[in-house]
C-alpha cells in the first residue's frame, strides 16, 4: 500500500512539473496569446452609449479642413489647434484590441499615438502601464487640456485611458464607437473613472 501510494505520489509530481514546463513553453513562445489572456484581465467594459454631438453655437465654429471639424468641437483661442489636427487624423477609427494603426486602434495606442505625434512623448504601451509615465496625479475636478484620465475596470484593474479636452469631455478608442469623444458625465465613466495623469512635458493655455 505504502509503496502504491509512492508511484501515485511521483506520478502526480510528474505530471505537474509537466504542466509548469508546458505552461513555460506556452508563455516563452506563444507571446501574442499571451499578451491577449493578459490583455482580457485588464480589458474595459463595453459602454453602449452614443457620439457626443458637441454644439457648434458660439465661439469660433470650426470650417471644413480646419482642426476641430470632424469632431465638432468648438474651438477657442485656449485649445491646442495640433492636438485637435491629431485627433482629426483618427477620429472614428474602429476598436481593435491591439490594434496600433488607423486600421483599428485600441485605447493605449490611441493615447500615444497622440502625445508622440502632439508633445513628442514616448508613453508605455498599455494603459495600466501609462501611469508610470505620469510626472503628477489629478482628480476630475483639476483636469486640464492633455491630460490622461485613467478608468478601472469591474475587477478595479486600471484598463482604459482616454486625453481630456475640456468641458468634461475626452477623446478616446471606446469598444463600442471607436476612436470618439465622451463625456465624464456619462454614467460608466463617472463611475468608472480613477485618475487624472499629468506629463511634464504638456503645456496648455488652460
């Protein structure tokens, strides 16, 4: 009996070390699915919700071609006309989770696709990562133009992340609409909404 319950014993530890090494093997070779079970631990919820459709009354309504039109923004003699040039180039892309091109874009990419091409910044790549990128923190009520807002997820993991504008709305790649423009007040968002991050290098008249 002794002796059954040994062979049962070595087994047993042989079939895990067999799991370990596989699992290893798994991980050193297979990155992109590793990269996409990872990436589900920190994806963001799905928001249904529909486009901002700012209002064009008052101030300086933007005109075909000019920074600000696609996204029907107002823009004042504050805004940054280079981030909105920016925007312009990607607004309405579709979501695609580690998607980095104009094909399909996901939230992180998105974000530094933007502050490489605006502030000449180089951001970590996903959006729990971004945060170390950060030379200071603000809360909602601090926002200003350029700044990263962060959202966690229903584990409370940090998983989304979006550039506030102003007026308490953001620029973001969103699951349900894409690249587009949200507003804090949205009942997702405000209750999901985490942070404000700051880089040293982004200047606003704001």
């Amino acid at each position: 009996m002794k002796r059954l319950t040994l062979i049962l014993s070595i087994a047993v530890l042989s079939l895990s070390f067999s799991s370990c090494n596989a699992i290893k093997r798994f991980l050193s070779t297979d990155l992109q699915d590793e990269d996409y079970i990872v990436g589900q631990l920190y994806a963001d919820e799905y928001v249904k919700e529909q486009p901002i459709r700012p209002s064009l009354s008052g101030g300086n309504r933007p005109s075909s071609g000019t920074p600000g039109y696609t996204t029907g923004l107002t823009l004042n003699d504050k805004d940054n006309p280079k981030l909105y040039t920016a925007i312009d180039s990607w607004y309405g892309t579709p979501y695609l989770y580690g998607g980095c091109s104009t094909s399909g874009v996901d939230c992180s990419c998105f974000v530094g696709n933007i502050f490489k091409t605006v502030y000449g910044v180089t951001l970590h790549r996903t959006a729990n990562d971004i945060q170390k990128d950060m030379s200071k923190f603000v809360g909602r009520n601090a926002l200003r133009e350029g700044d990263i807002v962060f959202f966690t997820n229903s584990n409370g993991k940090v998983s989304h992340v979006g550039i506030y504008l102003k007026d308490d709305l953001f620029v973001h790649s969103s699951t349900s609409n894409g690249v587009t423009i949200s507003s804090l007040e949205n009942s997702y968002w405000k209750k999901h909404f985490y942070k404000g991050g700051r880089h040293k290098s982004v200047t606003t008249k704001y």
